[in-house]
C-alpha cells in the first residue's frame, strides 16, 4: 500500500486531498511532490464519498511522517508512493481479514440499518455494538428483531426518535440532505475543528538508541 520506491507511469505526483493535509502538519505543498499517489479515481466503493482518494491522501501524509522520522535517525530520505486500490482496500481490511485459514464474519447487526418513520423520512439506527443496540431497542420498546424493529420505527417522528435515541446514549439519527446536514450546528462545530490534533496525554521521554 504505502511503497519506499517510485512506481513509474502509472503514479501521479500528488492529489487535493493531499494538498489540504499538509498546511495542517506543518509541512509546505511542496513536500506534496514528493508523494507518488496511483491514477487510479474513485469511485472504487460503490459510494459517493472519494474514499479511495482521501484514504490514499492520509496514507500519503503517514508516509511523509515516516520518512521525516528515519531521515532524523539515518540522514536519508524515502521516496514514498501509495497504490489507491490497495489503500481503499485497508479501509475495510475486515472484509478480507482471515484467522486460521477462514474468513471472519463482518455481517453487521441483523436490525442495523435505515428505517421509514412515521413523518416520511428515514431514521439511521447504529446497532453493532451491545450498548447502541441496548439503547435503541430499549427506545422502541421492541426485542432484536429487524420487522419489529420496522413496525416501532413507524410509529416515530425521525427527529423525535434521534433525540430520545441521543437521550438514551445510543447511536443514530434522522437522515439529512448535505444542505440540511450543513445547516446543523454540529456541522458548524465539526467545520471548526482542524483536520487533526497531537494531543499530549502523558509524559514521555526520547528513545536513548
């Protein structure tokens, strides 16, 4: 996925999402040219979000991060390239994950899922881990069973049934449009969050060797 050597015709310099990474560690565009990111565009997941080429963009920053750390060790630089393909692939490395020789299970909760409401949208129940589960189900008032699950979520507002899954410390929501998702304040708090922090949690002392 991430490569020390160049990989001829088929790379391309850098991508955008590359470019708004680096202002955000420091780094000047320039060190963008140094990066060999594959031609390959998405989509590459059946999605409408660039998943391949930001995930190759943040692959791209961790290989920077990783040649300034052995040039401060060694004096030498690495030249880093990233196959797109590869690096969309390690996104959802479960899906190809084995033990012992067998594949393992990535089926999601059986009542996981995007349900109508009773007011003509959709509601977005995350259920995969126990407690979301546990709180959603509680919520409706209905065991784990996805027709179950349906015939209570229709009986909801999706609003209303985000706030008292919320309430309950579970996970999901009213499906949005991009325009109303931008016109809710936690999209404004999110827009005003940098891309990334280096938060210090302890101390910590450099290596002797």
């Amino acid at each position: 996925m991430i490569s020390s050597t160049s990989r001829g015709g088929s790379m391309a310099p850098t991508n955008d999402a590359l470019r708004t990474i680096l202002p955000v560690a420091g780094w000047s565009e320039d060190r963008a040219r140094t990066v060999e990111i594959s031609r390959d565009t998405d989509p590459i997941l059946p999605t409408p979000f660039r998943i391949g080429e930001s995930g190759a963009a943040a692959l791209g920053a961790v290989g920077l991060a990783a040649s300034d750390l052995w040039e401060l060790r060694t004096g030498r630089r690495q030249e880093i390239a990233v196959d797109t393909r590869q690096a969309t692939a390690s996104l959802r490395s479960t899906h190809y994950m084995k033990i012992d020789g067998a594949p393992v299970s990535t089926e999601r909760n059986a009542v996981m899922g995007t349900y109508p409401a009773k007011d003509g949208r959709w509601s977005y129940l995350h259920c995969n881990f126990p407690n979301h589960r546990a709180a959603a189900l509680s919520v409706l008032g209905v065991p784990e069973d996805r027709e179950a699950v349906r015939q209570a979520v229709a009986k909801w507002d999706a609003l209303a049934l985000e706030e008292a899954i919320i309430a309950a410390k579970g996970a999901g929501g009213m499906v949005r449009t991009m325009e109303e998702w931008a016109r809710h304040p936690q999209a404004a708090a999110i827009a005003s969050l940098p891309l990334m922090e280096i938060v210090k949690i302890g101390p910590s002392t450099a290596p002797t060797s």
